[in-house]
C-alpha cells in the first residue's frame, strides 16, 4: 500500500482552434500550478484530443520544473547552501 498518492488535476479549456491545459497539484503545504497552450494549423484535421495531448505534455512539465524547483529549494534550506537538481 502506499504511504501517500498525490492526484493532478488536468483541465482543458477550448477556444477556436486553440487548447490550453491546466494542471493542478494540491498538497498540504504548497500548491501548483503548469498550463499549457497548443494551436491547430490552419492545414491540421479538427481533432481536439490532440490538442489536449500537447497542452496537457506542457502543463505537466511546467508542473514537474515546479516541482524540482520546490525540492531545491528544501535541499538548499538543509544544506545551507546552493544545490543544483536536474529532472
């Protein structure tokens, strides 16, 4: 079983021929929030679920840079000093 599950939150958003994505992680202290926007080429097919495939990939890795930032930031209060964490 696990200790702790975190649910994100995706929503979309539809305007004309664009998407936007908004992903939210709520936990006990902190909240985040990454959006992300696609467009469709005039030339593209009306499929919005692609749309929502791009918008939601880029919501999500903004969420996840929050993420890593967030981390860092707990690590350099440990530490004391500066910490570089790649993700």
């Amino acid at each position: 079983m696990a200790d702790q599950i975190w649910q994100v939150n995706v929503t979309f958003t539809e305007d004309g021929d664009r998407t936007r994505a908004d992903a939210t992680l709520e936990l006990a202290e902190q909240r985040f929030h990454g959006f992300g926007q696609a467009k469709r080429a005039p030339g593209d097919p009306n499929l919005p679920v692609i749309g929502q495939d791009l918008a939601a990939a880029r919501a999500l890795s903004e969420l996840s840079h929050q993420l890593l930032n967030a981390a860092a930031a707990r690590i350099e209060e440990f530490e004391g000093h500066k910490v570089n964490v790649h993700g």
